[in-house]
C-alpha cells in the first residue's frame, strides 16, 4: 500500500470542491482496506472511504485523517444472466459490460456517475429502476473485525436511496451480483442506454460540476400542493413523493447564486459549481434552499450528498 500526505480531495469529486486529506491511499480488495485500517489506527486517524465521488462533497479544510478511495475490484459475467462488479467499478462500467452481453435490467441507469459500491449503497436510481431492484448479494467488509461477509437482497434492506450499508457505516461495500434478463441483443441494449442518457442530457447537460440531485424527493401528503403539482407537471406523485426540483422551483430560487455555487437553471434539484466554488458556498446556498422550501410550502428537503469533514456541521 502507497500511503500519501497531503493530497487535493476535489480532483476526486464531481464537484470539485474539497481541500486535502492528511493521509490518503487507494485500496482493491479487503486486503487493502485491512492494512489501511490498521495504519489509521497506528496513527489515531479517522478513516474515510468512498469511490467515485459523485455523491460526496468534502469541507474546504479537507478531511484531517485518511481519506481511502476503492479502485477496481473486477468485474465477471457469469451464467443465468448474473454479472458482479467490484465497488470501486463505475457503474458506466457494469451498464456497459451487461449491455455487451446482451444481459438486461440496468439500462435506465445509463448516465449516473459514480461506482458500483456508491450505487449500491445509496441504491441510486432512475427512470424507474432502482439497482437494488437487481442485486443478488453483496459482499463487505466490516471495518472492526476485518471479515468479511456476503448479504443476500434482503439482507440488503433496501429502500428509497438508502439500504442497510447507508445506516451502517462500519460495513463497506466491497462488491455486488446482479441477476439480469438476458435478451440476446446488446445493440437495442446500446439503443436504450443511449436514449437514457440523452434523457439525461435534456433534464440536465451532464457536463457540469456538481453532485447531481442534492436533495431527495421528500413524501408529501398536502393534497393541495400535490394537485398544483398535478396541474403543473401533468403527472401523478410517485410513490408519495414530489420532486425536490419542483418544490425548489415553486419558491423561486431557480437560478439562485452563492459565491460561486448555483442552484441550476435547466434542474433546481442540481446545485453546480460554476467555477471555484467553496464548499461554504454550496452549504450556504443549500441552508438557504432547505429553509426556504420549508417556509413557503412546508416541506423539509433532506440532502443526499453526503458531507465531510465538517465535524458536527
């Protein structure tokens, strides 16, 4: 293991925001998350594991320990229309490599960035498809005895971007199996990926540093605003909830700016870094969303990105 001081945390981020680790070091395997644990405790530091970093946003004074980011971990296409990923695999990568083989299920995934190991953690989704909805077992490993153990779906505990490894921290996720349909053609699989992403495009161009959605759709049960957003829309509430962009949107913050941290024009629910954004720009403009939203239509948004190195903050 290469263990290095010092080292920029926002090249690692969507974002691009974040100030340095003390210590940083890239692990593969239990193996190496093993002996990065031990050296942490060596030198009394508190540990910080995350992979494609686009769910993340890390505090201006960077994180004061060991910040270990998963790499690799393989991938393999199996028998029966199973196929696994290591954690630290983007899921880019499993998309495609399920699409090649003709294996369907994660097409609507198509566009989100991140790993394997993220998305499975926050069981992220879209268009419909949650990739909980394909897992066959997990593998992690728990951080205080150093094993490591194979969860089944259940065992899982999946739900609304948020599963059994989100509420336990001490368990990281090292890699997934995911039981698909093969349909023996990887070019309409390519076609459907394809028309996701630029669905993708058209809600939001891609190309922009952020975290993607900041908040959650929260469960509103207000008949009132869930007909306005009826009206609005043309649609009808998924599962109790109302898109946090559209609640963003109702109270006019639309193109609201911090520093240099904005609330999308084309998405609300996106906050972006256009340039040199400090993460205090992007927490001031999100308490300022989150209050607002609460005020006007009395709704609390929870944020999705995870936050560090901001202490009890």
């Amino acid at each position: 293991m290469t263990f290095r001081s010092h080292v920029p945390l926002a090249q690692y981020t969507t974002f691009r925001i974040g100030g340095k680790a003390s210590l940083f070091a890239e692990a593969a395997n239990a193996i190496d998350l093993a002996e990065c644990y031990e050296r942490a405790a060596q030198d009394n530091l508190p540990v910080f594991v995350f992979s494609g970093g686009s769910n993340v946003l890390f505090s201006d004074n960077g994180f004061p320990g060991l910040v270990v980011r998963l790499i690799d971990g393989g991938m393999h296409v199996g028998d029966n229309g199973r196929i696994s990923a290591g954690a630290g695999r983007s899921l880019a990568e499993l998309v495609s490599s399920a699409g090649e083989a003709g294996l369907s299920g994660l097409e609507n995934l198509a566009g989100i960035p991140g790993s394997v190991g993220g998305a499975v953690r926050g069981n992220a989704g879209a268009f419909g498809t949650e990739i909980g909805d394909r897992v066959l077992s997990v593998k992690a490993f728990h951080i205080e005895s150093g094993m490591v153990k194979e969860y089944t779906r259940a065992e899982c505990g999946f739900e609304y971007r948020d599963s059994f490894f989100k509420q336990h921290p001490k368990y990281i996720v090292l890699s997934a199996e995911f039981r698909l349909t093969p349909s023996a053609d990887p070019e309409r699989l390519f076609e459907k990926a394809q028309e996701i992403r630029d669905l993708r495009e058209e809600k939001h161009p891609q190309d922009v540093f952020s975290a993607g959605s900041f908040f959650m759709n929260p469960i509103v049960r207000d008949e009132k605003l869930r007909d306005e957003f009826r009206k609005d829309s043309g649609k009808e509430p998924k599962d109790d909830k109302l898109p946090a962009g559209w609640l963003i949107d109702q109270v006019g913050l639309r193109g609201k700016t911090i520093g240099h941290a904005k609330v999308s024009e084309a998405h609300p629910n996106y906050l972006i870094n256009t340039g040199g954004a400090t993460a205090e720009d992007v927490l001031t403009l999100a308490s300022i969303v989150k209050q607002k939203v609460r005020d006007e239509v009395g709704v609390m948004l929870t944020q999705e990105v995870q936050l560090v190195g901001f202490g009890k903050a």
